[in-house]
C-alpha cells in the first residue's frame, strides 16, 4: 500500500517501486537449521532454491532503468508468494507487512 500510495502522491516527478526480497542466505550460525530442514524449506518453494543477493539487485536495477514503472512491488522469493495460493489482494498484503517487520529500506525513490 505504501509503495502506490507514494507513487500516486509523487508522480509524474518521482517513480516508487520496491523489491521484496524473499530469504537469500541461510542463518549463520550452524545450529540454525540442519541439513534436512533446509531441505524441507527448499522443497516448500516453487523455485526450490533460496533467493540470490544478485537476483535482488537485478530487479532494484530493473526498476531503477525502467522510467515506465512506478508504484510496483516485485517479490524475488523463490515463489514463495506464489505457493502460498492466495489471491493476489492477499498475496499483495503479506508482501507488504513482511516489509514492516524489516529493518532496511523497502522502497527505491527515483526521479524521472
């Protein structure tokens, strides 16, 4: 909600878009998870792979060199998003809260 909301209220001189990233690194501390659970979680995900750094960045740069876009949230989760089988509106609503709960920056504010 946020991420359009900004991309109406600033528009046509600031585009708003951001990136939900998914889990892209295993917890380091060996205990964390075993060998079988990061299998089970791998096995959950369409993709059946974690999300890269890389595949993050990519998609920051897509939306940073794309001036047709704004107030667009792209999930690089491995699918995680998708095999929840939600409706979009509620795929949409998880994307956004599991942003709050983060502590780095959620949205990418560029002008045209």
């Amino acid at each position: 909600m946020l991420t359009r909301t900004l991309a109406r209220e600033l528009a046509p001189n600031i585009r708003v878009n951001s990136v939900s990233p998914g889990t892209t690194i295993w917890p380091e501390n060996d205990n964390a998870f075993d060998e079988n659970k990061k299998a089970e979680i791998l096995a959950k995900l369409p993709l059946k792979r974690l999300a890269d750094p890389e595949d993050i960045a990519k998609a920051v740069y897509f939306l940073l060199t794309t001036p047709s876009i704004t107030g667009q949230i792209i999930n690089v989760d491995a699918g995680k998003i998708v095999s929840l089988n939600l409706h979009p509106s509620q795929a949409q609503r998880i994307a956004n809260n599991r942003y709050r709960t983060k502590t780095h920056c959620r949205c990418a504010y560029h002008g045209i």
